[in-house]
C-alpha cells in the first residue's frame, strides 16, 4: 500500500517540491547549452538539467533517453509547460537526474533520465 501511494503521481509532485526546498533536488547549470551528439549525428542542446543530491553510488544505475516530437506545440511553450512533468517524474523512487535537450535542426525533444536501478 505504501510503495502503491509512494509511486502516486500527486505523491511524487509534493515530494519533489519539498526537496527542492530543502535543496536535496536541485536544477543545476552544469549542462546548459551544452551539446550532445546521439544516433545519426543528430545534436541536442541541453536546456535543464535536475539532479537528486542524495545518489547511492554503490548501487548499479541505469539510463533511459526517450525523443519525441510535438506536431501543435512552440519549442518556447515545451520548455515553459516540460516543468511539471519534470516535478513529477523526479519525485519517483530511484530517481538519480534527468538531461533535458532540443534538437532546434528537427524539432526533437529528448530525456536522458538516470535512476538508481533498473528497477
């Protein structure tokens, strides 16, 4: 029942929020405007980049890149509208970072999320 609530939504959204005010989250300029080259020499301009501060290094972590591309919605109202998705996501158990970039060239918007394990 707990790991049940723990997961919820709403649950993940206030738990990110009070660890972005205790500073245990925290966005970090580190990657801004930085590129990175994926398949088919396709490059992303990372735009945001958040980071759990409390990372077990011991344990064997596992990343997840998602792209995707909006038919109907403004790279400005993606990176305005990417914050709440951003909250709820980093709210999970496990969560380590996530790397958000846009490829200006195609459209593509990509997610590189780090978690704890595969689990």
């Amino acid at each position: 029942m707990i790991d049940k609530l723990r997961k919820f939504p709403l649950t993940c959204l206030i738990v990110s929020i009070f660890r972005l005010l205790i500073g245990k989250l925290r966005l970090s300029n580190q990657f801004i405007c930085k590129m990175v080259e994926m398949n088919k020499n396709s490059n992303y301009q990372i735009f945001r980049h958040i980071t759990n501060k409390q990372v077990n290094s011991d344990s064997k972590s596992t990343v997840f890149v998602v792209s995707f591309k909006f038919s109907n919605l403004s790279h400005k109202a993606n990176k305005l509208t990417s914050i709440i998705p951003m909250l709820l996501i980093s709210g999970f158990p496990g969560f380590v970072k996530k790397i958000y970039a846009v490829n200006h060239k195609n459209g593509y918007w990509q997610g590189m999320y780090q978690w704890e394990s595969i689990e």
